[in-house]
C-alpha cells in the first residue's frame, strides 16, 4: 500500500528524514525559529477549516485543509497531512480527530530537528 492510499491513522507521525533535509536546507536556528510560525499556521488552517464547516462554507474548508495538507507534508508531518487530505476530498468522519492529530504532530515537530 502506498502512502497515497494508506489511512491517515496509518501514517508514521512525522517523517524524519523530511526534517532532517529541511533542517539541512534552512539550517538548525532557523529550523528552530520556523518551528514556532509552523505550528501557528497549522493552527490557523485548521481553526478556518472548522469554522468554515460551522458555517456550511464547503468550498472554504476544503481550500484550509487543502492548505493545511501541503504545508503539513512539506515538513514531515505526514499523519496530519494525510487527515488533511481526507477532509479536503470531503471525508468528514474522522473531523472530530484533528485537533488531537494537530496536538500531536505539532508536539512532534517541537521536538524534531535537535542536535
């Protein structure tokens, strides 16, 4: 099973060696600075995905969770990612899960990158 058909709950947390090239690329001060704007706008993409859900506004939640996805898997965090994807295509069931997979991967990624 590819990562593209796998289950969000599937998914390894966070991929390391995602990290590791970013922190390669960026360097590990501004890894650790860019750590913190990271989760911020996580947390932004996923409180506008919610609230637009609220409002019955289809069109924004999934254009939030479709943001939320990409900025998600461009620094490893492949669960939330994943989630993000299935809320993008409309699969709501598991919506309720995403703050907790927010939490968690934002702890994650808090703790990735340290020499």
């Amino acid at each position: 099973m590819t990562d593209q058909t796998m289950d969000w709950r599937d998914q390894a947390e966070i991929d390391n060696a995602a990290v590791g090239a970013l922190v390669a690329a960026v360097g590990p001060d501004t890894f650790a600075a860019l750590k913190l704007q990271f989760a911020a706008d996580f947390q932004s993409l996923s409180d506008t995905h919610i609230q637009a859900r609220r409002d019955g506004d289809e069109a924004s939640a999934r254009a939030a969770a479709h943001g939320l996805r990409g900025a998600a898997l461009n620094v490893g965090l492949k669960r939330l990612g994943h989630l993000a994807g299935a809320l993008e295509r409309g699969e709501h069931s598991d919506e309720a899960e995403l703050p907790a997979v927010l939490a968690s991967s934002v702890s994650c990624l808090m703790a990735s990158g340290q020499s």
